[in-house]
C-alpha cells in the first residue's frame, strides 16, 4: 500500500504528515495537552452567577462538563486530517468541522464581533482591581497572564451577602476561567491571559461576540 499521494500537487506535506509515520509502523497513540480549571474539579457554580453565565452566552458551554477524550480516535483523526485543505481524508470523501457543528455543540455565538485581543503593554493589575475588584499579587503576574491559582483561591467560592456589583465580578472570573482555562487554554495550564478580560467589561455586549468562531 502506498504510504501517500501518488500526485503531490495538492497533498503536498506528505513527506511530513503524520500518516507516513504510521505507515511505517509508528503506531504510538498521540496525547494532547488539556486544561480543565473548572471542568473536573468545582464542577458546581453559585446559583447567583447563572443569570450572568446565561446572559453572556456561556451556561450551556459550563454545562459540558468534564469529557473524556478518546486518545485512539484523536490520533485517527489526525492522521486523517491535512492541512492543505482543512479537511478530513476519510474512505468515504473529505470533511471538515463547521462552525454550526460548534455552536451546537458547545452553545457558543458564532455569529457577530469577533473576539481580538491585544498583549500590548498596559496595567493588568489595574486592570484586575476595575473589573474582578482584586490585585493579583506581584509575583502572581507575568505580563498579560496571571496564575490560575490566584484565580481559583480568590473566586472559587461567592461569600453570602454580597452586592450585585461583587457578583458581576465573581461572574467575570468565572468565565475568565471558562475562556482562559477551556477555550484559549495557556500550554502550561498554570496562567491565564487577561487580555480577553476587557471584552467581559459590559454583561449587555458579550453575546455580541463570535466566541465560537
């Protein structure tokens, strides 16, 4: 069986594509890096900071919950999927996953602004104390990314007898964490980048975001 394409005019990485390897025996099974700050562990949320969660368009996405992966068919998968067409060479034709596949899925708007942010320079510790009404410590900060545990230890559990203002700011940790920790997880999966903290700034306008796109 031939280990590729025969013409390489459209499949053109082959010689570095995953499924040459198989071919040549590697049947080693392939293990991603994942990061579930809130999935596996404080699995429940306050029911105070559900209007919020449901407001912005993220109830149904904290609903998943903890999947477990299925290694085999992730490494399938890739061995299947080319990067020259964004798709899946599969025996019965080509496929790819749609963005209506995701909004399904995972409840996420993919229609509207699309979610930018920017790592320039500027004061996240000011930027904490507006938004989630706490400055991380010094040494719990590096750049735009601050530690998921001063996150978890400071916002994991809403006090009694809070205003409706703390709890827009529990809300906004919450799915900072969401986004931080499921969506743009940080490889090390110890930090998180602020920089999409400014877009949960206005309750009213996060929907407005194509956060599954």
């Amino acid at each position: 069986m031939e280990s590729g394409p025969t013409d390489d005019s459209i499949l053109y990485m082959q010689d570095r594509h995953r499924s040459g390897s198989a071919y040549e025996g590697d049947l080693s099974v392939i293990h991603i890096r994942r990061c579930e700050v809130l999935q596996r562990d404080g699995a429940h949320v306050d029911e105070r900071l559900i209007p919020y969660l449901e407001q912005s368009g993220f109830y149904t996405f904290r609903q998943l919950g903890f999947m477990q992966v299925d290694w085999s068919l992730i490494t399938a998968l890739v061995e299947r999927w080319r990067q020259e067409t964004h798709t899946f060479h599969l025996p019965v034709g080509e496929c790819s996953i749609t963005l209506q596949d995701v909004e399904v899925l995972s409840g996420l708007p993919v229609d509207g602004l699309p979610v930018t942010c920017s790592t320039k320079t500027r004061n996240w510790s000011e930027l904490c104390g507006s938004l989630l009404g706490r400055v991380p410590p010094a040494n719990y900060l590096k750049g735009a990314r601050v530690k998921t545990k001063w996150l978890r230890d400071n916002f994991s559990v809403v006090p009694d007898n809070v205003n409706e203002f703390t709890l827009i700011q529990y809300a906004r940790a919450y799915i900072l964490m969401l986004v931080g920790g499921c969506l743009f997880s940080d490889v090390s999966g110890t930090w998180m980048y602020l920089a999409f903290l400014p877009l949960l700034d206005n309750f009213c306008e996060i929907r407005t975001y194509s956060w599954g796109g």
